[in-house]
C-alpha cells in the first residue's frame, strides 16, 4: 500500500515536470504562413527587377555621355539606393558585409584610377536606410538620437560646425582668398566624413531586435575576420612566392613607397620590399594603415565572441578569427597591429575578467601560445623582421613625439576659434582644393574645427563612454556581459585615441558609431531573455528563477 502511494506520487511529480508540447499549427494557419512568405517573395523579385529594369536603361542613357564602366555603376548604383529604400533592414545588413570588401571591389571594377564615385558606394546602402528609419521613427513618435543624454552634446558638435561652415568657409568662398578651390562643398564633405556615421548609433539599436539577432552580428563579423585574413595570408604568400609582383626589385625612394601598380589579389596599394626590411601590405583594404585598424577592430570583436559565445562550433571559429588576425598582424607589416593587438588582448582578458573563467582562458591562451611559438619557429626572420622594424620605428620617432610635433604645428597654423575651415584637414575632400595631412586625429579637428570643435566633440565621446560603460554593468548575463565589456573597451580606446585618423575612413569609423549602439542594447535583449525565461517556468508549472539584482 504504502509502495503504491510512493509511485502513486512520484507519477504525479513527474507529470508536473513534463513541459506540456505547443499544439501543432493546424492547417489554416500553416496555409497563411505559405501564402505569407509566396507574397513576400513575390514582391522580392517584382523590386529587383523593376528598379533593375530602371537601373539597365539608366545605363544605356549613360552610356553616351560617360565611359561603360561608369554608366554601368550609375544604373547599378539607382537601382541599390532604390532597394535600400524598399528594404532598409537588409540594406543596413549588406552595408557592413560590403564594408571590409570595399577597397578590393573599387580596384577591382574601377581600375588603378576609379572614380571618387566607387568611394561613396557603401554609402549607397546607408544612407536610404538611414532617412526610411528617421521617417518610420517620426511617424512613431520615438527619440531618433539615441541615447537621451548624447543629444545636447550632438547638438552642440552640429552647431559648432555650422558655424565654422559660415564663418571659415563660406567666408573663404566668397572673399576670393582662394579663387581656385570651392571650400563649401569641401565643408560639406567635410561634415559628412566628421559626423555621417553618428546616426549608426540607432541603426544599430533597432536593427538588433532580439539575441538572435545579435548573435548573428557578432558572428557575422568571425567570419567576415576569417574571409578577410585568410585573404590576408594569401595575399602575403603570393607575394613571397613571385606569384604577384613586389616592389623589391625598384630603387631609391620606390623601395618604400605604397603603389597600387603591385596591387596583389586583393586590396589596394602596397609595398612589398623584403630585402629593406618594409612590407606595408592593404589586406581587404584602399591602404595599409585601414588594414591595420580593421585588425585591431577585429581583436576586440573576435575576442568578444571566443569568450561570450554558448556554441563550442563558434567559440572554435572565434578563436580561429583571433588567430589569424595576430598571424596578419605580423605579416602584414603595420607597426601598430603589431603593437596593439597583443596589448589589448592582454587587457581585455583583465578588464572583462576572462582571466577567471579557466576553462576559457586556459585553452585560448595556450592555443595562441602554440600559435605563436609556431610561428616564430617556422617563420623566425618574419617575426624577427617585424619586431626589428618597430623598434627602429619607436626608437626614431616615438609616437608621443610625433603627436607633440603635430599638436604644435595646428597650433601654429589655427586662424580662430572656428578652425581653418570643415574639410581642410579631410584626405577625401582634396577635390574640391587643397588639404593639409595631420595624422593625429584631435590635432586635425583642432586644424579644422578650432578649440571650440575639439571640445564639443570631447564631450560627445566622453558622454558616450560614460553611457556605454553604465549601460553594459547593468548587465547580469554573464555572455552579455562579456560581449558588452569587450565592446566597451573599443569605444573607450579609439574615442581617445589620437595616434592618426581611424575615425575619419573605413571601418573605424563605422564600427565605433555601430558597436556603441549594440551596446545600448544589450539590457533589452537580456530583459528578452529573462522574459523568455518567466515565461517557460510558468509554462512548465514551476516557480520562476531567481535574478541576480541588477547593478546600479
């Protein structure tokens, strides 16, 4: 009797466990999915061919006025802005895809010698995807700067540029003091390469709708890293072996000098002169230095995902991506990967507190140990080679020296409050008359946009550091946490950073408007989870788990 009554209850508990399964879609519904999806692409394919159609005759209207390679991107270009308007989501998606493959697609189609418009293109997916979600935003009724606290400091930058479009600019436009140049559009080229990607910040924010979302972003970008430096090494390799043509066999000044006439595989201009210790490879990228920086960008992401990701087929991709990116740092001879890639490793395994979770860190850190030991053994005079070159480098030109040297010659040269003028420091803008180089980037907003401009922008990263590092220790899911915690330290370092221009070109200057939205996000896709979570305990009959309290 007593046996009975035991099973009698233990039946019972194991009941209660038992998730009750969803009912199965009946038919009608099943049959709406289908006609759902038959209409969607239905109006997929009408879109492409009609704005197609539209883009092919606007081609062969072009094609008695300009060149066929030109009319042939004019149509094509009319028909992307028109899809990009039609589909923003999936515009703003391509976008970052075509980001690390822009320099090697302008080559590639545009020649040695392509036309500025090939440098707008990526623009082309932005930009209608950016005013369709301002005009969805206002029908809405929701704030289009985001966060609240950025918008009087956005303001005040906006303004602050205004105004030197007016007082240096437009004054120089019309006072004849440069009669052969066209400061205006200079300044409004100027503007867009200064604050164009700020509006990333709410793509971002809306285009992450759920974790599933955002993990296909994070893993997105592993494999955009492992395209991309796998392109890196073959690169390298090809020119090692003869396959392409290198600069080793010029003389005098040439040996040193980037070209686009030894352009290899992929990528832009290069120097690839073993014999004088100076290899300057582009990678993916227009230039060698972009190159770099997509490297550095890519430890922190890569690192992000090695320690954040619950999938062990992704965590072994992550650390995949991490690996070649050191291995590109190395090869591609850019100093300044070769310097910072390792330190920030270093210092997001400290900061984000992975140097605790041993079963992560064991294996990435002994794995990128054998990597490098390996490495080394295999390619000594590379490494060597490398190493050689950054010290010579420091020893001839310490960074702190150079930047000093560039803060004194702007100081030198500033003409008021307002700077010389938008765009006078800007490298894309030298069409419209001529430019100075400043490879520091806050001596060169200080050139442009005077005291006032580097304060105003002073505050807007600084609120935006502050916002993103409130905003990520709020989090308590640890995976969350740690893919904030990494990004975090990417928005800290290049908002000030001073050592060149990153935030001025590709990618620097999309990843850092970009990830800083990701980050605002980040709390609504853990209040997400945790409803998911509500949600399935009430369903399975059991008490809800409890939530670590959020940190203040």
């Amino acid at each position: 009797m007593f046996k009975t009554k035991r099973k009698a209850s233990k039946s019972k508990k194991n009941q209660k466990t038992v998730a009750p399964s969803p009912p199965p879609p009946d038919k009608k519904e099943l049959l709406a999915q289908k006609r759902k999806v038959e209409r969607v692409r239905k109006e997929a394919i009408t879109a492409i061919a009609t704005y197609g159609g539209i883009g092919a005759a606007i081609s062969l209207v072009m094609l008695a006025i300009v060149e066929p390679k030109l009319a042939i991107v004019s149509g094509v270009g009319v028909a992307v802005l028109a899809l990009s308007a039609k589909y923003p989501r999936q515009a703003l998606w391509i976008f970052l895809i075509y980001l690390p493959f822009a320099g090697t697609i302008t080559y590639t189609i545009g020649g040695l010698n392509p036309s500025p418009i090939f440098q707008l293109a990526k623009d082309g997916f932005y930009v209608p995807s950016l005013i369709v979600l301002i005009l969805q935003l206002q029908r809405q009724r929701l704030p289009i700067l985001l966060p609240a606290q950025l918008r009087t400091p956005i303001y005040l930058l906006l303004t602050t540029c205004i105004l030197t479009l007016l007082f240096v600019n437009l004054n120089l436009q019309f006072s004849g003091a440069v009669p052969k140049e066209k400061p205006i559009p200079m300044g409004i080229l100027g503007l867009k390469v200064f604050m164009g990607y700020i509006p990333l910040i709410t793509c971002a924010y809306h285009l992450i709708r759920n974790k599933k979302e955002f993990l296909f972003l994070t893993r997105l970008h592993v494999i955009l890293a492992i395209i991309c430096c796998g392109l890196g090494v073959v690169q390298y390799l090809m020119l090692s072996m003869g396959i392409c043509r290198t600069t080793d066999n010029l003389s005098g000044a040439d040996l040193f000098r980037a070209s686009i006439e030894y352009k290899c595989l992929v990528g832009g201009s290069l120097v690839f002169s073993p014999s004088q210790n100076m290899i300057r490879l582009p990678g993916t990228f227009v230039a060698p230095w972009q190159w770099a920086w997509f490297l550095i960008s890519n430890c922190f992401f890569t690192f992000a995902s090695a320690f954040g990701e619950h999938s062990l087929r992704w965590q072994i991709a992550s650390f995949v991506g991490m690996a070649l990116v050191f291995v590109n740092a190395v090869i591609s001879g850019q100093r300044i990967a070769l310097a910072l890639v390792p330190l920030f490793t270093i210092i997001l395994l400290i900061l984000t507190g992975q140097v605790t979770n041993l079963k992560r860190f064991l294996p990435i850190v002994a794995g990128l140990g054998i990597l490098i030991l390996v490495a080394m053994a295999a390619f000594p005079d590379v490494v060597q080679g490398r190493i050689d070159s950054f010290v010579s480098r420091w020893n001839a030109s310490p960074p702190t020296d150079f930047i000093q040297h560039q803060v004194e010659f702007t100081s030198k040269e500033n003409r008021g409050p307002f700077g010389n003028g938008l765009g006078r420091a800007t490298n894309s803008a030298r069409a419209f008359g001529e430019t100075k180089l400043i490879e520091t980037y806050y001596p060169k907003i200080f050139y442009e946009l005077g005291i006032v401009g580097v304060a105003a922008f002073l505050l807007v990263v600084t609120v935006l550091t502050a916002v993103t590092f409130k905003t990520y220790r709020k989090l308590t899911d640890k995976s969350l946490r740690a893919y904030g915690a990494s990004f975090w330290v990417f928005v800290l370092f290049i908002s000030y950073n001073t050592y060149y221009y990153p935030l001025d070109v590709d990618p620097v200057a999309v990843y850092y408007w970009f990830f800083a939205g990701v980050i605002l996000k980040l709390p609504v896709i853990e209040q997400q989870e945790e409803e998911e979570k509500r949600k399935l305990a009430e369903l399975l009959g059991e008490s809800p788990p409890s939530l670590p309290s959020r940190s203040k």
